[in-house]
C-alpha cells in the first residue's frame, strides 16, 4: 500500500505543528544556507557519515538563530468592517388595577425599558482586530416591555467593543429609524393641515349659504369632495389594547406625542475616531432606543382608561470600518530577508519567526525594549523622568513595486506610517545599499501619497449632501459643498519629515565592505545637502542621516 503522507508533506510537517516538534532533540540548522529546514527524516538518519561534514559550518540554533519552528504566531487582522446595533425600546404596557370591589381600576402600565448602547474602549493588552473581524454584527440587548402594576421593563444590555490602541474608526453608513420617523411625521402633518383647511372652507360655505340662503350647492359639493380624514401622524407609534371593541376602536382619540428628553444623544454623524491612546471609559457611538410608555401617561379627564401605549423606539443600525495602525516607536522598514526580524530578537524578547528565504513574516510584530527595568533605580528620581521602554514595529519585507501589489503590497505600512522614526534595514550582501534604499523610499513615498489621496477623497465624499428632504430620490439633487481645492499635488511628506536611520546588515559576509562605504557616502552627502532625500520629497529630513553596521546578529551580535 502506498504511504498516505509524501515525503514532501512530511518536510512541512515541523512548519505545520510545531508544537509536535519541540521534545524533538535540536538539529543544528545551515544559517546562511537555502537548505530545507530541519525534518524528521535527519533526525532519523543522524549517523548518516554526509551529515556530519556538513554540520561542521553550521552556526548553532541559538535565540537569535532560532531553528524554524520557534517562533509564536498568533492570529492577526488590522481591517475589520462591522455593522452595529443598539438596542431598540421596550414597549410600554396597557394595564388596569384589578381588585375585588373595584371594577374599573386605574391604569397602571408599566413604561419599556430603554435598550442597550453600543460603545468602543481601546485598551491595553489588544493587539488585534481578529475577533472582530470574524464577528460581522454585534448587537447591544433590546429594553424589556413593561408590565402591569406600574413595573417598568429592564433596560437592554450595554455592549462594549474592546480594540487595541491605535485603531481608526469610521462611519460608513448609518441607519438612523429616528430621522425616517420625523420624515414621515412632517408628511403626515402637512396632509393633516391640508384636510383641517378643507373642512374649515367647507364649513365657512355651510355657513355663508345658512345666512344668506346662496352658494348652498357649492357647500354641498364641498362636503362631498372632502377626503378622508388623513391617519394621525404618530399613529404606527402606538400599541393598542387587543380587547378593544370596534366602537371603541372608531372613537379612539390619539394624543400628540411630544419629544422625549433623552439620556444619551447619537453621536453627530460621521463617526471619526482615531484612538491612539487608551480611552479612559468607552465612548459611546449608538445610543438604544427608548423605551415606549405605559398607559398612566396618557390619563386625562376625557380620557380616565386610555386603552394604548406607545412601542420602544426602533434601535440604530450603523456600519464602521475599523483599521489598525500600530503605535511602535520604531519601525523597520526593509527588503524580504534583510534581518529585519532577527534584530527585532536581538533587541527584544519577541518571538518573531526568522528564515532564510524571502517573506518569512507575513504580519506585523510588536518587541519591546526595556531601558529600565526598575532595579537599582533611586526611590525619588529625576525630573523629567527619563523613558523606560520603547516599542519596534517589524513589517513584512517590500519589494520593489510593492505599490502595484507586488510581493505583499505596501499595505502592511500602515504600522509604520505614525512611528516615530523609521529604520531602514538593508542586506549589504544583498547588491548595491544605495539602490536598495532609494527603492525602498520610493515605496514608502508612494504608500504615502496614496494615503493623502484616500484622506482627501473621504473628506470629499463627506461632504456630499441631497438637496431636497430625502424621501424622493428621483428629484433629489447630489450637492457638494465648496470645497477648497487642494493647494498642491500630495507629496508625502508626512512619512518624508520622519526622522530615519538605516541599519546596514550582514556585514560580516565577505564583500560587503566597499557596498556600506557606498552607503555611507551617499548618506553623508543627503546630511550635507549635496544629495537630495532619497524619496525626492522637497523639505524631506535630512538632518542627521547615519548608518549603522550590524555584524552576524543571527550568531553572536556586534
Ligand atoms: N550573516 C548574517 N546573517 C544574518 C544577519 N542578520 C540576519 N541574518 C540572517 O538572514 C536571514 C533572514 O533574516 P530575517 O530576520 O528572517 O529577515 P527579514 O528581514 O525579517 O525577512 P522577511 O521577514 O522575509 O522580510 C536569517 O537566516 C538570518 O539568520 C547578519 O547580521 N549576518
Ligand atoms: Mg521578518
């Protein structure tokens, strides 16, 4: 019988389950060579005599040259599109006393409880939006419909959304029952209007033709014309009792409902959040509906059993668009295998994965370094206090063209885009630095300008508007507010003006000497203004612009 796993899948296997893996003994792995990982079949054939001349080159598995399967990966997403919504309102309830001797009691319906908000809290120890990205909608609870003997529902269950700090949120559409509500009202009300003004001509002409005897047939024809007496505008906003007679039904008089002072206000459209720091209490950004009213509310001399309640408010629907930037310090720009994620382990107690081949990471990690750990430190210390940590940013290697999608695109620079100073990671042998480096800034500036081109369309499309009410979409007219024509051509410059250094690696392979004296050259003359920035961005940094060697970090870092 044939075996049912390939030796290839076999190859994969310490990649697919490294956990499997681990008790395993350690086989020395190649550090610089394109040789296939480590695999069940060496280990099996360790006193295999062309295994050991070739171990003897080898550069020993150590923390900074970590064998394939030591790595932690988690589950990532920086973009996650969400629909949200609030709780609706409960009902109010129609209800009477009801007690021996007392045959017609008051009216003693509870009100609805209110329903839930949905609120947005970026906190610490988040650091991706995966679960949210798996959960498209998430729905605050609905307020509870009162009951009789005066007792309110509960209110809806408040929903809080958890993000990591650094996520942007936006309004993408918002569908708001309220605004509908008052569209269809002042419909009502002017068809309301209109029929009160018949009936008053009509009335005039019954009277006009009662005192003088004349113009009786035009009153007559009046009367006839008139139309049906229009429903009251708030009437799909009641709940009516079930056991109501038809008579009752036919003389039923609603009152006008008044607008309800509410606890919590909708956020203005459009949501905008950039939370990039930890919120200290959750923001709200729907607020639930209210609760309807119980019957008490309605009682008046003329009408002692009211036999409605008015329904909870419909909840608000809104969709949001949540993106990811993380906040690092520095970030690592660089080519796929330039040693970006092994110094990334030199310098912090990250776990990122290492290899030898092209596009090992595939998403963003975060290390951080520790200045002080507070030991030794004096009890009183120092103002100003100085820093303690700082964070590094490791991104997935660009390649040249990354901006048409080449390789995995220049999304990934969005975790870069508001790091305080960028870090050029170049491979010196991997061909000429100063290419290198202009290619990797042409990216960087193009990634960019893409973003001030996607910020300025927002804004466009922001302030788009219908002339007209809204209800005739046939008639309605798409306005856009003046806006001032952007002054000039986007440039970039908000990553341009960043501080940046490069960090030069593998400089202990042989000939990659004359390749950083090129670099350095090239960088000293953009700090003296003979060479413009390497992304030709005009009023680029420039001001200090230094290199600094790294040698053989995968082994014993200097
Ligand atoms: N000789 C030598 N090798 C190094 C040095 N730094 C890193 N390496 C090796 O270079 C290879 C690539 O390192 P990585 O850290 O995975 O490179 P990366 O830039 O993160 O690559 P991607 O994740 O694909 O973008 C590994 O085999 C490292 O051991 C160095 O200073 N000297
Ligand atoms: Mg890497």
């Amino acid at each position: 019988m044939p075996p049912r796993c390939s030796p290839a899948s076999a190859l994969f296997l310490p990649f697919l389950y490294p956990t499997l893996f681990r008790s395993l003994p350690r086989v020395p792995r190649a550090g610089l060579s394109t040789s296939a990982p480590a695999s069940t079949s060496i280990v099996e054939n360790g006193s295999d005599g062309t295994e050991s001349s070739t171990t003897s080159e080898e550069i020993p598995v150590s923390r900074l040259n970590p064998s394939p399967d030591d790595y932690s990966i988690s589950s990532f997403a920086d973009k996650a599109k969400i629909t949200i919504l609030a709780g609706g309102g409960g009902h109010g309830c129609i209800s009477f006393l009801r007690e021996a001797f007392m045959a017609d009691g008051p009216a003693n319906g509870g009100d609805g409880g209110h329903g839930g908000n949905v609120y947005i809290q970026a906190v610490h120890g988040e650091n991706s939006l995966h679960n949210l990205a798996r959960r498209p909608i998430i729905r605050a609870g609905r307020g509870k419909t009162g009951q009789g003997s005066n007792r309110g529902g509960a209110r809806g269950e408040d929903i809080t959304i958890q993000v990591p700090i650094g996520t942007v949120v936006r309004e993408i559409e918002r569908i708001d029952p309220k605004v509908e509500e008052n569209i269809l009202y002042r419909e009502a009300r002017a068809k309301e209007r209109e029929h009160a003004k018949l009936v008053r001509e009509a009335e005039a002409a019954a009277q006009a033709s009662e005192e003088t005897g004349v113009g009786e047939s035009e009153a007559l024809q009046l009367n006839i014309d008139l139309p049906e007496p229009p429903e009251h505008p708030n009437a799909h906003n009641f709940v009516l009792y079930p056991g109501m007679s038809s008579g009752e039904r036919r003389n039923l008089s609603l009152p006008r409902l008044s607008n309800r002072e509410r606890l919590f206000a909708q956020p203005e459209p459009s949501i905008h959040l950039d939370l990039s720091v930890a919120s200290p209490r959750p923001i709200l950004l729907a607020a639930g509906g209210l609760g309807g009213l119980g019957n008490p509310h309605f009682v008046s001399k003329d009408r002692p059993r009211p036999l409605f309640a008015t329904k909870g408010e419909r909840a608000v629907r809104m969709q949001l668009e949540l993106e990811l930037k993380l906040l690092a310090d520095v970030g690592f720009v660089g080519l796929p295998n330039a040693g970006k994620s092994t110094l990334l382990r030199a310098l912090t107690r990250s776990r990122a994965r290492v290899g030898n081949w092209a596009f090992t990471t595939l998403q963003p990690n975060i290390g951080t370094v520790v200045l002080d750990n507070h030991k030794g430190r004096p009890i009183i210390g120092e103002a100003p206090e100085p820093r303690k940590r700082f964070t590094i940013a490791d991104i997935p290697g660009l390649i040249e063209g990354a901006h048409l999608d080449r390789g995995l695109g220049i999304e990934f620079l969005r975790h870069v885009e508001r790091a305080g100073v960028l870090a050029f990671v170049i491979d010196l042998s991997a061909g000429d630095a100063v290419k290198a480096l202009k290619s990797l800034w042409t990216e960087v500036s193009m990634y960019a300008r893409m973003r001030e081109d996607e910020e300025r369309e927002r804004e466009a499309s922001e302030r788009i508007d219908w002339q007209g009410d809204g209800t005739d979409f046939a008639t309605g007219r798409m306005m856009v507010a003046d806006l001032p024509e952007p002054a000039t051509e986007p440039t970039g410059l908000y990553i341009a003006a960043k501080p940046w250094f490069v960090i030069a690696t593998k400089g202990d392979l042989p000939g990659t000497e004359e390749n950083f004296h090129k670099l350095k050259e090239y960088l000293d003359a953009i700090t003296d203004g003979q060479e413009p920035h390497p992304s030709n961005v005009e009023h680029a940094w420039t001001e200090d612009c230094v290199v600094i060697p790294m040698i053989n970090i995968g082994n014993d870092m200097k």
